[in-house]
C-alpha cells in the first residue's frame, strides 16, 4: 500500500464550488485532517477517518498528514478556499522541509481550490478585474510594520487589495490600523467590499465607501476587497467592477 | 422565458477543475459565448449554440452576450480560469455600464474558476503561499510605465508574484524588460517558475533562478510566477514554497 498527501481547496462553502478532482481524492482518502469547520463539511464513510483539529496547530497537523502518508495511509488535508493562498499548502511543505527527511520522498499533491476573495469578488462584480494584491492581515506570523509597508506600497502600485483574517478577538485593533492607513494613503470614496459566509445560505455582501468602513465591519469569516482608484459601481446597480484600462 | 447571463470560469483546461456550479450552468444555457479556444472546450449538444470569436473582441463578446439575454436566451460566457482575473468579467460589466440601459436589470451572475497561477502554484507546491500580488504584463490597455511601476512597488513590498499574459508575437520586447526590472530590483536568485499549459497533459513546469531567466521561456499560454525574498525550494526536491512567516 502507497501513501500519499493531497492537500486539497474545498472552496469557501458551497459544495457546488468544489471541484471533481477534490470530490475524487475525498472518496479515496483513507484519512482526513483539517480545522474542525473544514473536517465538518467532509461527509462521513465507512473506512475514512476525520480528524479535525484546533486553529494554529497548522505544523502538528501537518506532521500528523505525512507521518500517516509514510505509513502508508491515503491522507487528505483540507484547507477552506484555496490550499495555496493562506492556508495548509504551505504549511505541509514546511514540515516536509524541517521533518523526517524520508518525507521528501512522498507523494504530495496540491489540489486548488476557490479561494474566498475570488468567490468575493464574483459575488458583486468584477472588483479585481485589473491588477491586485492578497495580503494576510493577521500579524500572528509576521510584525505589524510589514503588513503597514506592504498597504502602503499596494496603495502607491494602484493595486486592487484582498484581504485575508482581516480581524480576530485576539487582536481587533489591527484591522483599525490597516483601516487608516488605506483611508489616508488611498485619499478617495472607492469602494470597499466585506464579505461574510461568501457562497453560504447566510452569505452577506456590505459596500461602504472606504472612508465610511469601520473596523467591526469585518471579522476572521469576513474577506475585504478594496478596489483601486478606477473603481465604479454600475448607477443604478449594485455591480462593481475595476476596469480593465489603465490610463494612469 | 427570462434570460440571463452567467460568466463562467472554466479552469485552467482540465475539466476536473471546473467547478459543479459552472457545469450545471452549461447544461441549461441556450447559447455559450467566448474566445474560440475556451468555446471549443464546450461540448455541442441540441439545444446549445456556440459562438466562437477571436481574441480582442471581448467588448463585442460581451454586448452580444447581454444583447441575447435581453431577449431571452440564457447565455453563459466562457473564460479561461478565473472570469474576475483578466477575464471576462470585467469586459461584461464595462458594457452593461456603457451600453443599453436595459441591460442593468438583466440577471447577471459571476461563477469562479480555478485561476491559471493558483494551479500553477498547486503543481510546483506553495509559492503563492504568503502576501502576492497578480499583474497583467500586457500593455495592450495599460502604458508600460505603469506595469513597470508596479513591478518596482511590488519588489518593495516583497509580495510574490504572478505574472499573467507575460509575452505576446507582436509585443516581444514587454517581458524582456519586466525581466530586467526584476533581476535589477529584487537583486536576489529567488525562483521563478515558468508555467504552461497548466492542469493539462502537456503541461510544462520550469524553474530557474531569477538571474537566470529569459524572455524567451515565457508565451502568452505561459503564467509565471516569482517568489518573495524567502521562497525555498526544498533540497532534493522540486517542491517550492513561500513560508508563512515572516520576521523582515
């Protein structure tokens, strides 16, 4: 028996949203592991054991995926969106790196996924129809000057913006401080997107021009887009889109 | 009847990653517009007309598309990957605004897809995995300055990147200079990863050390990618990623 890891994007909700080859490496996985609102929405069977694990054991998750792999098991770690854009994939392949080193050998796959600021944006238009940026505000694994420069030289780039765990208990005040800063770099209304539960029944799409947006506006399910300074709402609609000229 | 319209992303070319909500938006539509080579992806079926059109007419394809809706035909528009990156989306949404007023109260929805640099990022591990940024290297709707300015700013913000669109026939010279801004401004040897025909049987996947990149290893079915200052490839194999921490 051959182990493998897949690690696998289950989109932001909507089982319509995952796609076959994530369907087909589920009905063969022997083994799921993931953050226990993403193991929840794994259909139990006969054969399959779920382990669902806390948020911010994301390395012993993934020590526990590769060393059941190497035993031989058919291991799925699922990661909500995509696995690729703040989420699991990254951190399998640092527990490869720093790991038993008969891990390199294995069979890891990353299949992607609907990430949530694409099903976003879907929802309300086109706002990242131009070039963009993605950027994590969570400053759990990075210091809070990083995150400032890179909103500030995203602003200056005319970038569209996502952003990811925009706001947690933990830590409320750093989506205020991103929040001022957009609000005096960017110096215009453009509007400012947050979305909840994106693809869910209880999806909930808020647009406020950016210098009305509040900080609990958002929390850790919401996903934020802001466009760039091109940015328009249809009159008399609620479509938004960023075009795709550039004359600046 | 009522009509609509629905901009479907069909993934990067493997049908396992073309989402269930989208196939089932292909199975009622009437009509399926897009640029030849998604539309030939589409399989004919009574019922369901093609229209193929060529590359550059996406305002055309787009004011065809609503043109039909309002009369009462269900219309799925095809984009490759991702309809909200450098895709279709953002063309429809251009011609509701400037088109037929009619056209605003059309049923206008927007299903994701697999993007080309989120498969591209899955097929050779996480390089996406922290802070990125997405630039359309085309210059056909934006001056170069700009793409060049972004470039600079994204280096600074040491975002990864993704590159789209990065070298057409009859604008060669385009990546060759976005090249050199790169090697110049982030003066390091991080990996980029050159991507074609992502998800499918041909697909192609090069890395090389940025120093040692050439115009010519990139097309326009090409999507590269380029990590940040800390991106590893893991010693003795080809998995690539970008850690999720970052203590700059």
């Amino acid at each position: 028996m051959t182990g493998w890891v897949v690690i696998a994007g289950i989109g932001p909700g909507n089982d319509a949203m995952v796609t076959p080859e994530v369907t087909a490496a589920l009905a063969e996985a022997t083994d799921v592991v993931g953050y226990i609102p993403y193991v929840e929405r794994i259909a139990p069977r006969d054969g399959l054991t779920l382990h669902a694990s806390d948020n911010r054991v994301e390395i012993d998750r993934s020590q526990h995926a590769l060393q059941m792999a190497a035993e031989g098991r058919r291991v799925v770690v699922v990661s909500s969106g995509d696995p690729g854009v703040f989420a699991m994939a990254a951190a399998v392949f640092e527990a490869v790196e720093f790991g038993d080193p008969a891990w390199r050998q294995l069979d890891i796959r990353v299949l992607p996924g609907i990430t949530a600021m694409l099903a976003a944006s879907a929802a309300c238009g086109a706002p990242l129809g131009h070039d963009f940026c993605a950027i994590n505000l969570s400053d759990n694994l990075k210091p809070w000057h990083v995150i400032e420069k890179r909103l500030r030289l995203a602003a200056e780039a005319d970038f569209a913006m996502a952003f990811y765990n925009p706001r947690s208990k933990s830590r409320p005040e750093g989506f205020a401080k991103a929040l001022n800063t957009l609000q005096e770099t960017c110096g215009d209304n453009r509007p400012m997107i947050f979305a909840s539960n994106v693809s869910r029944p209880d999806q909930a799409i808020r647009v406020v021009p950016l210098q009305d947006a509040k900080p609990e506006m958002a929390d850790m399910r919401t996903v934020v887009l802001l466009g760039n300074s091109q940015t328009r709402i249809i009159p008399g609609t609620e479509m938004i889109y960023t075009p795709r000229r550039s004359d600046l």
